[in-house]
C-alpha cells in the first residue's frame, strides 16, 4: 500500500551504496524502514550525523522525495584524516505514496540522527460502516 518495490532497484541501491560516495549530481540512497502504526504509516530514514537544516523533504502528487546533504566537519582544513569510514556527500531516497494516504498532513520530525515521516491516511481510505435506507417490504404470496 506504500510503495511499488523492485528487486532489482534494490540491487542497485545496495551497490551503489558500497561503491560510491554521493553528490548532488549522483546521490547515496539512505537506509530507511516504512511500517504502519495505527491510522498512519510511518517512513524512518537513517540520517546520522546530517543538520536538521542540510535536509530537504518535497512531495509532489504522489512522489515523496527526501534528500540530505552530510557535510564534513568545520575544521577540516586542520585535520589529518587518519580513517575515514563515514561516507559524506548527498544522499537521497524517493517513494512512491499510495493514493490513501493524507499528504497534505506529513508530520516530520528528526531526531537522534533518524528522520521520521507520520503519513496519516485519508478518510476516505478507511473503513466505515454502510447503513442500508429504506423500509424494507415484504410480500405475501397467497396460494
């Protein structure tokens, strides 16, 4: 119901990620878990280390686009790099919403290096009981 998903588009995630380090012409895809929790679903992307200002959240009909930028440190230019495992560039991740969820009313919030998206969804996605109208008539058959 979240998203469309794609055996070999995760493949390539995966070796892009290991790989290459992203830009903004080339972005990392950034890890994420996506589950539903009540009358929302819930998308969490994994952004250790990324400012709450370095990230951009966009949606457009349907197409939820995030995408963050982890910067190296300030003093870099006085630092001798000894080990370097965290990747640093851009990252960015796109999904496609399902037409039953409310993306006028997007809750984000960031917190302890993970962005977390609450995606309500729309009332007229969820069940609701149908009364039936009307008297109800009953015919007689005389023999």
């Amino acid at each position: 119901m979240l998203m469309r998903t794609d055996p070999f588009r995760e493949l390539d995630r995966i070796s892009e990620q290991l790989l290459r380090p992203g830009t903004w012409s080339r972005p990392s895809v950034m890890p994420m878990d996506a589950y539903r929790e009540g009358d929302e679903y819930v998308v969490a992307f994994d952004l250790p280390g990324v400012s709450p200002d370095a990230i951009d959240i966009d949606v457009e009909r349907n197409m939820l686009t995030v995408k963050a930028e982890r910067r190296p440190a300030a003093n870099a230019d006085r630092v001798q790099m000894e080990l370097s495992e965290r990747p640093l560039g851009a990252f960015s991740r796109q999904i496609v919403l399902a037409d039953t969820l409310d993306t006028e009313h997007i809750d984000a919030d960031y917190d302890a290096g993970v962005l977390t998206l609450r995606i309500p969804i729309a009332e007229r996605a969820k069940p609701r009981k149908i009364t039936i109208g009307g008297e109800s008539r009953r015919k007689q058959i005389k023999g």
